[in-house]
C-alpha cells in the first residue's frame, strides 16, 4: 500500500482523483485491511495545515484524540478523554471517530456544540451539517462551533460484550434573540438523539420540557440519568 502525506488541499484534490482512499489513525480498519487486503493507495491529512488546526472554536479531522485538552468545551473534552485505551487515544483522530467509527463517540459532543464540518469536495472547502458529512461520509477536514455558555458529559460504566455505554452530552448557548438554550445529545445503542428546549438561570421545568423532544422516546432508566445530568448542569455556576 502507497501512503501519501499531501501538504496542500489541491495535493489532497489530486490524491482523490487518483483513487487514494481516505484513513485517519488506522486503528478502525487496519484489521479489515489485513482479513481482506490493503488498499493500493491511502492519503492521510496529519500533514495537512487544515486538518490540524485547534483552538477553542475549531479542531482539525487530523487531530489525535490524546491531544483534546480544556482548550476545547469541556462535553469534547471529556468525550475524547473516555474513548478506548490510552494507546488508542494516542492513534486514533478526529475524523477517523466521526466518520470511520460505527461508535461515533464524538458526534453526541458536537451535536451539542452545534458543530459544523468543513468538508473537502472537488471544489475545495466548505462547511456542512454534520448529518450531511455522516450521510454522505464526506471527507472532514474539521469541525467549528460557537462557545457554549457551559457544557457537560456523562458516559455510563459499560459492560464487558455488552452494547455501546449510554452517553450523555449538553450545552448551554446564547440564542440570537439573547436567551439561553440547553442543547442535550444522548448515545443509545448506536443511535444519537437530541433535543433542544429554552432556559432561564432559575428553570427548574427545563428537564420536564425536554420530553417533548426527541428524547422523550428514552425508557425510563435513561430518561432518569438524562433528568439527573441535566438537573446537575444547570446548577453549575457559568464557566464551571
């Protein structure tokens, strides 16, 4: 297998159109590549400027999951932090998780973020809904979001062979009309839901409005660690 390591976007263009499939950290493919053969040409974006950038709006598909540190909200810093091994973590990228991963333990983080992908087409760069990126599996370059006002994450213990553990993730932003919103993205099985409701600093009925949503549709037990994380978020104080 031919690895190539463009430098450029129109290097990256001109690797796609020569058939080179994509990879991020190899870790999820690399068994599948050895059961059924290597690709003849990869092209990785690590050396790419683009795909690394990382500041505390944006973060780069090529991005080690070891390196999301608290420059980023904490739900994606927490969301990284609890993903696999720590040698996983240190192979394992960004765009390899949201689009490579059936697990996608990232995307309930940047749901709630109210992320954007930018993506690379033959065009050149643009931004996208992360339900386009997923649906189309696009190549992501990297993602971009607005600072919340808080954020927070809750994974759940999992059990050895069993499903994929229920993941909690949630966000408070300013809305254009200068309100507050709550955002909360949950991991079922392999199912991300979200909601999205209004809230005030004292709301107390912020959980209750949530079951209007698509979470309403959680059984009981994880609706209850929903209500809780929730409950816990919006009495933390702004920047805790």
């Amino acid at each position: 297998m031919q690895l190539r390591l463009p430098t450029s976007i129109p290097e990256v263009q001109e690797c796609l159109a020569d058939g080179a499939v994509p990879i991020g950290g190899a870790t999820l493919v690399w068994a599948t590549w050895q059961r059924d053969g290597f690709p003849e040409l990869a092209v990785s974006l690590r050396e790419l400027p683009e795909a690394n950038a990382y500041g505390p709006q944006e973060l780069g598909a090529a991005v080690m999951l070891h390196r999301i540190d608290d420059r980023v909200p904490e739900v994606l810093h927490r969301a990284a932090s609890g993903i696999g091994t720590g040698a996983v973590r240190r192979a394992a990228t960004v765009g390899g998780n949201l689009v490579g991963s059936t697990l996608r333990c990232l995307l309930p983080a940047a749901v709630v973020l109210e992320a954007r992908a930018v993506v690379l087409e033959p065009e050149g760069l643009f931004e996208t809904d992360l339900s386009d990126l997923l649906a189309k599996r696009q190549l992501l370059v990297g993602l971009r979001w607005r600072t919340p006002i808080i954020s927070g994450y809750r994974k759940l213990e999992e059990e050895a062979g069993g499903p994929p553990p229920f993941v909690v993730a949630s966000a408070v932003h300013t809305d254009d009309g200068g309100g507050n919103r709550l955002r909360v993205a949950v991991r079922d099985g392999y199912e991300v839901l979200s909601g999205s409701v209004a809230c005030a600093d004292d709301s107390t009925d912020v959980p209750d409005a949530l079951r209007s949503t698509d979470l309403g549709a959680l059984d009981p037990t994880d609706w209850e660690t929903v209500r809780r994380h929730v409950t816990e978020l919006l009495s933390r104080p702004v920047g805790g």
